[in-house]
C-alpha cells in the first residue's frame, strides 16, 4: 500500500504521529522513526559533534528517506543498508 499525506491534510497531526502510523504499516521500520528524531537537532541548527555516532545518525537518517521513498514508488526488492555498519544487502519491504 503506498503511503501519502492525503488522509492527515484535514486533521493537525505531529510528524511524531505520522512516523509512527507509517511504522505500524511497515513502511519504516524504529531505527528509521528514530532517526527522525535525532534529525530534528541537525536540521534546526544546535550543535553536534563530529564522530562515528553522527556519521551512523545519518546514514540512518538517508535509509528512512529511502524507505519513504521506495513505498511512494512501489519499489520491492534489494537494497544496501547503509544504516547498519558493514552495509548489508536487504530486502525492501520488510517483514
């Protein structure tokens, strides 16, 4: 099922909530609602530091992108996990 914003256009819904409906319909998974999370200081301009943590924070933060998109697209099959040290091939979706 492709995920849209359509049915949240009517209500005032946080983006907290569409992350976590969108994570009970397995189209991302915690780690992904998790790096939104983490995102929010990046994007709004507080400092972070410079290490493997924030190097592993975004590559978490490209593999929600990709899962949003792949569900917009339709997409199924394989995919590198960049948001998992060694970078593993998986399967979109997930199970």
């Amino acid at each position: 099922m492709l995920w849209s914003l359509r049915p949240f256009k009517s209500k005032k819904v946080s983006v907290k909530q569409i992350m976590k409906d969108i994570e009970k319909q397995g189209i991302v998974n915690k780690r992904d609602t998790n790096a939104w999370e983490v995102r929010h200081k990046k994007a709004h301009g507080e400092k972070i530091g410079v290490g493997q943590a924030q190097i592993d924070s975004h590559h978490k933060l490209i593999i929600l992108l990709n899962h949003l998109i792949f569900n917009l697209i339709g997409y199924k099959g394989k995919y590198t996990d960049y948001g998992e040290h060694g970078f593993p091939i998986k399967e979109y979706p997930h199970n």
